[in-house]
C-alpha cells in the first residue's frame, strides 16, 4: 500500500483544499520542537514563530523552489545562548547579537563553499570531533530538563513536588512509546500529542494557569528585540555555526535521497546555507533565535510523500499568521515546566545520540589512534567544566570543544600531510 501512496514532487502546485490542512501538518510537525527553544530561553514564541516563517519563505526563495525545507528553531545554540543570559553583564540582546554575527559567518562560509567546495570543513573537524561535539550540545543540556521535571532539587525546587514528577513522567512515556507505537503521520508528530497529554495532565492536577489566556489578546504584534554586541558573547556562540553547518549538509543529502534530486548540486549547498545565514541573521536583528533546517520536516516528508514547496511555504504563511495572535502565544507560555521537562529530557538525549549516530554513519574507525584521541579530547573538554579565560571572554563546554576539535584536527591533518602518521592508510 505504501509503494501504491502517489508522490506530490517538489515543484508540484497543490490543489487548496489538500494543500492547507498538508501545510498545517507540516506547521504542527515541526511546532513542538521549534517552540521548545524560546521556551528554554524565556522569550515569547510568538517572535520565533514569526522568522520561522520568514526565514522558511526566504530559503525557498532563494533556493529557486528547489530544495523542500522549514526552518526550525536551532538546539544548537541553546547552550551557547543560556550561558550568555546568565552573565549579570549580558543577557538575551547579546546573544542576539551573537546570533546576527553567527549568521553573517554562515553567509560568508556559503560563499567559500561556492567557490571551493565542502571539503574543508571535513578537515577542520573531523567526524571523530564533530559527532562529540553534536552530543555535547544535548549533553551538557540534560541537567537543565531533569530540574524542569523537578527532578533536581535547588533554589526553586526545594523539595520533591508529587505533581511534577506525575506530569514529567507522563509526558516523556507518551513521547518515547509514541515514537515507536504510534503510525503514519501520528509517529511525526509524537512529541506534539506528548506535550498535548502532559499538558492536559498538568491541568487536571491544577499545576496550569489559564488567567493569561483569559487577559491576552486575540492579536498582538510580536515581541520584536534589538541586539547588543559584545567580543564574548560572538566567540561563546560562533562556534556552534559550524555544528549547523554540518548538520545543514547532512540534512540536504538526506533529503536529496528522499526526493530523487541531488540538491547539493542544484539548487546548491551555498545557496541553501546562505539562505539559513541570512535568515539566522534577520532573525537576530528582530529578537529571534538561530534558524535551522529540521529534521521533523524531513520525517513528515519521508511519511506522506509529498515534498511540495508549496506546501512548505504554506506552512511558513500559517506560522507567520499564529505569531500574531496573542492567545495562542499566551498559550503556549501557559505550559507547565515539568511538561517542557518531559520532552527536552527525550530531545536532549536525542541530540546527543545523534551525535554518536554520525560516528556510526561516518564509519569512524577507533582502531586509529588519532580518532579516539579526538573524541576523547572533545568529549572530556567539553564536559570536565574547563575553561579558557581571555580577558572577559570565557570559553566552556561545547564553545571550547569545538576550537579544541577545530585545532587537533588541523594538526592530525598537518601531520598527514608530513606523513608522519603511525595509523596512515
């Protein structure tokens, strides 16, 4: 039966009355996970929701109506971004200027690309330091869901709260069975029923305020932020542009598969990743987050078989439309933390397994010495606390992973080079 499911190709125009509810499919595929993020960040959705949509027309624009993709909101920067609202002398505006500063390098890193080619960036990091530092991105993560889910005690969380541990526990059950039990397009969107059920739990245990439902309005306009620089806050977020990238051009091949058309070479790596560039950097300038594009999309695609870019820029119209509607903003700040909990503990985890499934698929041989040196080096920098001091500018996690990534692999490559290897082919 599924080999019988007609193909909807991506230049193919589809009729209204099947393109709208294919287009709110895709919207509510990706909502759960692109919502997530200024959630963990304390900002209002309603703004990324907005350049979400933005940034997805613009992609599409740019790349000729070629290349089938929704920009979601990226988990890379997730990290990055919580340790520069931490510092009393910063906050969010300054890691939206980080934001606006990764995506113009992003930008310019498509125009190298055009003109040389990826092969580079396989140099600068290996796949032995790229899927550690994948993995760090969830990894250094995971403390934050297990407090959401009250599962931590601190200065929030005193003691164990019953409720929040019921709701947590709900939440991630549904999100994990789901993801294997559940079939067709219900398996697509797993993590949007978990945050359904959880949420609904969540009320009927009396844990969700509706009075700021009930006191926002039916429109309001999204709450737009203007940056601020600093040295520190460009060189604690920068280095996560290079994790995008990678995963930019992993999901392209994917998705070349998927649609039978090599899109790497048409409409061309460097005009999609420019166009993620550009709008990671729009969306930095109004007060959103980094934009990427996501896997969710990838999976309801390889599902229904319609790759439509129609139907995607649909998607990015219907996103555009919810941005302005305050109730639906209002409710979505109304979920409760142990909710959030439950999912960013599967996701997180994902991520980092992510991470180790590059390592799989990059078939990286740990009988060479240089490989498990690599991995060792970034995983331990990445999680041991160290941290390098510049002045102001403090360097940790996965920030001073991937430099360190960036400098062995160099180095493994120089020697190479000099054939000095003891593991060399």
């Amino acid at each position: 039966m599924e080999k019988n499911k007609r193909i909807i190709q991506v230049d193919e125009r589809v009729p209204l009355a099947k393109g709208i509810p294919l287009s709110i499919q895709h919207t509510f595929a990706m909502f759960s996970a692109s919502v997530l993020v200024p959630y963990l960040l304390g900002i209002n959705a309603s703004i990324v929701l907005l350049m979400n949509g933005i940034g997805t027309l613009i992609f599409i624009f740019m790349t000729k109506g070629k290349a089938p993709a929704y920009l979601g909101s990226s988990f890379a920067f997730i990290s990055p971004a919580l340790l520069i609202i931490a510092n009393p002398n910063m906050g969010y505006e300054y890691a939206i200027g980080g934001f606006v500063v990764t995506g113009i390098v992003m930008t310019l890193i498509a125009i190298i690309i055009k003109f040389v080619g990826t092969k580079w960036i396989g140099i600068l990091l290996p796949p032995a330091a790229m899927g550690p530092i994948i993995a760090l991105i969830g990894l250094e993560l995971a403390g934050t869901a297990a407090q959401s889910g009250g599962l931590i005690l601190t200065d929030t969380y005193t003691s164990i709260n019953v409720d929040f541990v019921i709701v947590f526990l709900v939440t991630i059950t549904v999100a994990v069975f789901g993801q294997v039990l559940f079939r067709g397009f219900a398996a697509a969107i797993a993590i949007l029923i978990a945050i359904v059920v959880g949420y609904l739990t969540a009320s009927s245990l009396g844990i969700v305020d509706f009075s700021v439902v009930s006191n926002a309005p039916m429109f309001e306009v999204p709450n737009f932020l203007m940056p601020k620089f600093s040295v520190e806050a460009i060189l604690i977020t920068v280095p996560a542009a290079l994790v995008v990238i990678s995963e930019h051009i992993g999901h392209q091949v994917v998705t070349s598969e998927i649609v039978g058309r090599d899109l790497i070479k048409d409409p061309g790596l460097h005009r999609s990743l420019a166009a993620d560039g550009i709008s990671t950097t729009l969306s930095g300038f109004c007060g959103s987050v980094p934009t990427t594009t996501y896997g969710e999309n990838i999976g309801v695609m390889a599902i229904t078989k319609v790759y439509s870019v129609w139907v995607i820029g649909g998607a990015a119209v219907f996103s555009i439309i919810l941005a302005w509607i305050g109730k639906a903003s209002a409710l979505i700040n109304t979920i409760p933390a142990p909710v959030m909990g439950g999912i960013s503990f599967l996701l997180y985890g994902m991520i980092a397994a992510s991470g180790l499934r590059l390592l799989v698929d990059e078939k990286v041989d740990y009988s060479k010495a240089r490989n498990l040196a690599l991995s060792s080096v970034v995983f331990v920098t990445g999680l041991s606390g160290a941290f390098i001091q510049i002045g102001s500018v403090q360097l940790k996690g996965m920030a001073l992973a991937t430099i360190v990534g960036i400098a062995l692999g160099l180095i493994f490559f120089i020697i190479d080079k000099f054939g000095l290897a003891n593991d060399k082919e």
